[in-house]
C-alpha cells in the first residue's frame, strides 16, 4: 500500500517537475489547447442558437389543411389523432368554420361588411399543424394532400422550411468538420509536447527502464502532463467563456432580441463542464498516444 | 544460477552475436567474459536482463526462462539483476545519493527502511562523504562506484557488468575489481565482461571466451588468452 502511495506521489512529482523543466511548450500546448476550446465552445454556442432559430421558427410555420365541407367529422378526426403520433409533429388544432369567421373578423375589422353581404360563412374549417421538426413538413404535406375526398387544399410555407432546414444541416456538418479540425490540431499539439519531453527525460527513462521500473511507472508522469495541459487549457477556456458570457450575452440580448441566443445559466454552466471534460479527455489522449509511439518501454 | 541453452541471436543488420551459446553460470560464481570487440559478450549480457530477446534458445535466471516471460514481468526480473555500464549511465542532475535512490524510487521502494540501504551501499562503494556531488564533480572511478552503488542498493543477488573498467585508469580499475570481489564476497553472483587482461589473468577466476558469437572456452582459473 505504501508502496503505491510512494509511486503516486513518484508519479505526480515527476509529471509537475517535467512540465516546469518544459515550461515553455507546456505554455504554447496549454494556450493551443485553451484556443482550440474557446473556439469550440463559441462554435457551439452558435449552433445552439441556429438550432433553436430553426425549432423557433419551425414552430410558428404550420401546416393548414383546409377541410371540405363535406368531410365526414369522424373521419377529421381520426387523421388528427393519426397525426397527433407522428414523429415532429408537435400540436394539432382543429379551427371550425365559425372560429374561422371570427379570426377573420378580429383580423379584417374593417373589412367585416364582406361577409355580412355573403350571408353565409365560406370559410373552411381546418386542422392545423404545429411542428417540432420542420423537415418532415413537405412529406406530410404531400400526403394530406392525397386526401382528396377530406381536405380541400394543403398550406405550407415550404420555401421558408427548406431554407432553414439546410441552414441547419449546413451549420452542423460545418459545425462537426470545425470540431474534428480543431480537436486534431489540439491533440497533435499536445502529442508533440509530450513526445519532447519523452526526448528529452530519454536518458532518465532508458535507467528507469534497465532498473526494473514498470511501464506505469514509466509513463505515468508523461500521460498525467498531457492530462494536466488539457484540463488547464480547459479551464482558462471555460473561464474565457464564463467572462464573455458575461460581459456580451446581455448587450447581444438586447440589440438582436428577437434572436432565440442561448443565453441561460445552465446552458454556460453545462457547455464550461463539457469542455473541462474534452480538454482533460483530448490531454490525456494526445499523451496517450505520443507514450505509446514514442515511449518503447 | 544463470543457464543460457542454445541461443542464438541475430542483429537484422544480418550480424551473427551469438551462435547456439550454451553455459551455466553457478550461485555466488564469480565470472569473467572475455573476447574481441563485437564478438557478442554485450549481447549475452543484455539477454540475462532481458534487454534484448534471442531468436533461438532459452535464458533461465534463477531458473525462469527469461525469454519466456511477458513484458509484465521484465520490471521484477531487472530488480533481481544489477547491470553496471562502461559509461556508467548516470543522471547528471541527480547527487551521488539520488542517483542511487532513484532505483528505490523508480519501484516504490524507497522508504525509511530502504534509506538505510542507500548509506550500506554509498558506505561499501566508499562515497559516503560524496554523497551530494553530482556526476560531473567526480572522477571516473568515483562515477562507476556511484553506478555499482546503484546497481546492489537493491541487494540483486546477479550483478553484471559490461566493461566496467573500460573508461577507468589501470589504479582505478583495481579498485573497481576489488569492489566487485567484495560485492562477490557478500553473496552475489557476479559475471564481468572485460578487455582488461591484467585483471583477468591476476584474479585467475572462472573465464568464458566468446570469439564470432561461440563459446571457444570456459575454464576455471584461467587467463586472458587461456
């Protein structure tokens, strides 16, 4: 048990002693890695937003099928509740004639004289839709539209759904290619620094190898300085990204209101987590991988 | 008690280091290895604390073939066999003292117990007094007895040592090879790689010559050139 304490502390005073003899890489690899996640965070943060533009406005684009008059009621509302258990679909409302009047008639006041001269109400009922995820919008609108002996004619805004869906897509594979990208660099950064502090411990580690140290024993302290380089990147990040948080979300909030910008506490208090976790994760794998390559122990 | 059977080691530079090599060294034998440069006593060495593998044959130490065993356990054969260098190998930012340390440290074995070990051993190597000088502070002879000093802190009952005198004056030398007899004396199975045919044919003890990776003779009591 001693013994393994011994090594502990063995370990972790040689990973502390190495990055100060090191110093200067262990700054460049801590500040790379610190970039690399602020940019991550800041690439997150937008496509959260996107994202949340995309669901906002999806949401307030409905899908109106306008039922005939002499559709069967029981069979209205048997589609609706079909409808109802689709997947992105979010709300289903049925609008009677009368309610349609209305809502006519609180909307073009001034214009109510229209109807009066009609006598009879011509509006259609209808069954509305509001959705969750815009992208199923067009099949689903094809298919009402099949119901030829329901619904009269189906109402989509899908030039407006489309864009937004493919702004999306757009922005989440650019979104995955950026994070890759910048994962790589900072993994190679880091995987560099410790394959120069395996040159130059290399006499140091060639004794400890013919002694009968253990390869742990070996490439503990090495694994334990990328480990260190990353959650320190990381935690400068998630600072950085605590204090913009704080110093722009509000003049951001108020310029552009009508912008959905993710702006809650626990959004920023989850994605300053998630990046400790990816600086510590990235760090101790870049070494990993330089200790296995470089390290024949 | 170390058993090579017939082994054979090739380098892939296509250099025959050993040729089916077979010889029993005994508990507590004192042993020169002798022959010419490049005739394969660094290799017969770096197999018995299984720095290198050979292509054909076993290596038994204390009766575990060591060419069988996984890398798992090369840590806990090293710890039984002390190797010292012709360039001794030692930390230059490390003390006498740290140096020797830095084994016990190295497996987690340095506590209080095992800091009385480090002054037997600095004690027995007689550089008590130098403790705290580093490597480029001391004389050659005073840096090889730092790296026995480190070699039997551990109490290895196997000490080899390749060319240990190879970097050392002829009055240096001496002392070296005394401390080894002593080192000896105390229990250890001690097998020297050497050039120096002074020592070989003065100390007159069991000597292996290796010419072309063969063993071309093994006799007790004998000289350099047999």
């Amino acid at each position: 048990m001693t013994a393994k304490l011994n090594v502990l502390r063995y370990v972790l005073g040689a990973a502390m002693l190495g990055l100060w003899r090191n110093r200067t890489m262990t700054l460049g690899a801590v500040v790379t890695t610190a970039v690399m996640l602020v940019t991550l965070a800041a690439f997150l943060a937008i496509n959260d937003t996107l994202n949340e533009m995309v669901t906002a406005l999806g949401r307030k684009s409905n899908l109106i099928a306008y039922v005939r008059d002499d559709a069967r009621p029981s069979r209205v509302t048997e589609i609706m509740q079909d409808l109802e258990q689709r997947p992105g679909v979010g709300e289903v409302v049925f609008v009677t004639k009368e309610d349609a009047l209305r809502i006519f008639q609180e909307r073009f006041f001034d214009q109510r004289d229209v109807i009066d001269i009609l006598q009879a109400n011509p509006l259609p009922a209808s069954v509305e839709l509001r959705m969750d995820d815009p992208a199923v919008l067009p099949a689903l609108a094809d298919e009402l539209r099949g119901m030829t002996g329901v619904f009269e004619s189906v109402a989509v805004p899908l030039d407006v759904v489309e864009r937004l869906v493919s702004i999306s897509n757009v922005s989440r594979a650019a979104g995955t290619a950026m994070i890759v990208a910048l994962t790589a660099v900072a993994l190679f950064v880091i995987a560099n620094t410790i394959r120069i502090a395996v040159y130059a411990r290399r006499q140091e580690i060639e004794i400890m190898k013919l002694v009968g140290a253990t390869d742990w024993f070996v490439r503990g302290p090495f694994i334990i300085e990328g480990a260190f380089i990353g959650l320190v990147g990381a935690t400068l990040a998630a600072v950085a990204l605590v204090v913009m948080y704080l110093q722009v979300a509000p003049t951001i909030t108020r310029l552009i209101s009508f912008l959905p910008i993710a702006t809650d506490v626990s959004f920023v208090r989850n994605l300053a987590v998630f990046i400790v976790l990816v600086g510590l994760v990235v760090g101790s794998i870049g070494s990993y991988v330089s200790v296995r390559r470089y390290l024949a122990v | 008690m170390i058993v090579l059977q017939n082994v054979s080691k090739v380098y892939p530079n296509g250099t025959r280091a050993l040729d089916d090599v077979s010889l029993q060294i005994e508990e507590r034998e004192f042993v020169f290895l002798v022959g010419p440069s490049g005739a394969g006593k660094t290799t017969l060495i770096r197999l018995i604390n299984r720095d290198t593998s050979p292509d054909s044959g076993n290596v038994f130490v204390e009766n575990t073939d060591v060419t069988r065993i996984s890398r798992r356990e090369i840590p806990k054969l090293r710890r039984r066999v002390g190797v010292i260098y012709q360039d001794y190998k030692l930390l230059p930012g490390l003390s006498v003292r740290q140096n020797v340390e830095f084994v016990l440290k190295s497996t987690g074995e340095f506590n209080g117990r095992t800091s009385k070990w480090v002054d037997e051993a600095l004690a027995l190597v007689q550089l008590s007094d130098r403790a705290d000088h580093h490597p480029h502070e001391l004389s050659g002879g005073e840096q090889q007895r730092t790296a026995i000093a480190r070699a039997i802190v551990r109490r290895c009952p196997i000490l080899v040592a390749d060319e240990p005198t190879g970097n050392l004056d002829h009055a240096t030398s001496w002392d070296t090879i005394q401390l080894l007899v002593r080192i000896n004396a105390l229990g250890a199975t001690v097998l020297m790689a050497t050039h120096n045919r002074e020592i070989v044919d003065t100390m007159r003890r069991r000597v292996i010559e290796i010419a072309n990776g063969k063993v071309v003779r093994d006799e007790l009591g004998g000289g350099y050139d047999g």
